[in-house]
C-alpha cells in the first residue's frame, strides 16, 4: 500500500480520537466552528448554483460542490452531520457519553444553522443588489430547488416526508463516508481526493442533506420562492435531520465499528 495510506481498523481508532476532541469542545467552539461550517457550505452551494445555471451539464456543479466540504474539514470545523457518524463511535467505544453526544450534534447543528442563514442573506443581497433585481439565473435556480425540498414533499403527503427521509439517510451516508475517507490519508491531497467523490455522489444524486437545505430553503424563501418556514421545517428540516442522522449514525459510524474496531490489547 502506499505510505500515505491508513488502514480501515486505524481509521476507525482515528475516528475514536476525534470524537473525544469534539467531545471536549467548549460551546464557545461548538458555535463558532458550526457558523463557519454551515457559512462555507452555503458558499459551495451557491457555487454549484451558479455554475447549474450556465450552459454546462449538471455533473459541473456537482463536481464543484465538495469544495465546501474541504474547507471545513481541512480547518477542522464542526458539521453537524458528520458528527452524525463520529460521536456514535465514541459512545460506543465507551470514550464519549450519551450527553456529550447529544451536546455536540445539539449545538453544532444550531452553529450549522445560523452560518448558513447568515450566509444566504449577504447572498441574497449580492446576488440581487440588496433586492433591485430578481438576481437572475442563479436565482431561479434556487427557488426551483427551495420548492423541489418542500412543497414537492407536501403534494404526496405521508409519502413526501417519507421521502425526504430516505434521502437524508442516503445523503448522509455519502457525506459521513466522505468525513471517513479523510481519515484514510495523512496528507493534504491525499485527504482532498480521499473525500472529494462521495460528496460528488450525493449532490449529484440530489439526495437531501440538512445543513445544505439550511442555506439552500432560506436563501429560496429570500428570494421570494412560495414557501412558509412551517413548509421548510415540517416537509424538509425536520425529516431530512432525522435521516441524515440514521445514514451516518448506522450505515456509517456504527458499521465501520463493528466491522474495523480492534480490541484493546491485554496488558502483559
């Protein structure tokens, strides 16, 4: 194997590791790393929108996408979803608590929450010269997307938010593989490539992922799309969250333990 590669039972006692860390993380630093981690995501996703809105095939954006995923992993930010994945792993190895975990996924997602609505509102601005202009291509694209995640659901009833729920699952499956691949490489590069497709995937599959729609609902609704924030909740927030957690928490954290965790050497 090559000298950058990191063997799936380390990766997983690497993952260990950084569940402690998070656990350990002051509220101050939960916030402040889930403001810039749901900020840079809302930038990578009004990328993709723009370069959607060119004369280019959808695959584009898809490509550009996990942009933001690498800025926040590489400056060792907090996303809620990928603590999905991680703290499930420190609970089970007995090296974070059940409170820590629900401290962390509760404050990061609200740090999450509040960058990405800070972010689509200076968006909103640039994007339509503090609202002289109807902002175009880019933002019509938005809107469609805004509607796609929530009103869509709504016509189909039980069945829509089933199906913002299964696509939570299956996004979040993708992005917590991506935050594992990252484990799988020591260098620069190397972790940048590691994560790169499986965030690709996901975006191109168009699967839902909640910090994603944090920027992509409100930065709809800004812009005048025919949503209400009980429609962004109720048919997207809400279901998508939960299966989000249930994509990283079981099809990715809890079953790359089981399979990769190394039992603790005896001590002689």
């Amino acid at each position: 194997m090559p000298l950058d590669y990191v063997r799936p039972a380390d990766l997983v006692a690497d993952a260990i590791a950084a569940a402690e860390v998070k656990d350990a993380l002051p509220v101050k630093d939960l916030l402040i790393r889930g403001f810039l981690s749901g900020a840079f995501l809302g930038i990578a996703t009004s990328l993709a929108f723009t370069v959607r809105a060119q004369p280019l095939a959808p695959i584009a954006a898809a490509i550009i996408f996990p942009v933001g995923f690498v800025l926040l992993v590489l400056l060792g930010l907090e996303l809620a979803t990928g603590s999905f994945a991680l703290m499930p792993m420190g609970v089970a190895a007995r090296r974070v608590s059940l409170g820590g975990l629900l401290r962390n996924w509760s404050w990061v997602y609200v740090g999450n929450l509040a960058g990405c609505v800070f972010y689509a509102l200076f968006f909103y601005w640039a994007l339509t010269s503090f609202g002289h202009t109807n902002g175009g291509a880019v933002a019509t694209q938005i809107k469609a997307a805004a509607v796609a995640k929530t009103v869509a659901y709504q016509k189909l009833g039980a069945t829509g938010w089933g199906l913002a729920l299964v696509k939570g699952v299956l996004a979040n499956w993708m992005v917590t593989v991506a935050v594992m691949m990252a484990f799988v490489a020591r260098s620069t590069i190397g972790k940048i490539t590691a994560m790169w497709l499986p965030i690709m995937i996901f975006f191109a599959l168009g699967f839902e992922h909640s910090i994603v729609n944090m920027f992509v609902v409100p930065a709809g609704i800004l812009l005048k799309a025919p949503v209400s924030m009980g429609q962004w909740w109720w048919w997207n927030q809400i279901p998508v969250t939960i299966g989000n957690i249930v994509g990283g928490a079981v099809l990715t954290g809890l079953a790359l333990y089981a399979t990769f965790r190394e039992p603790v050497a005896k001590a002689s």
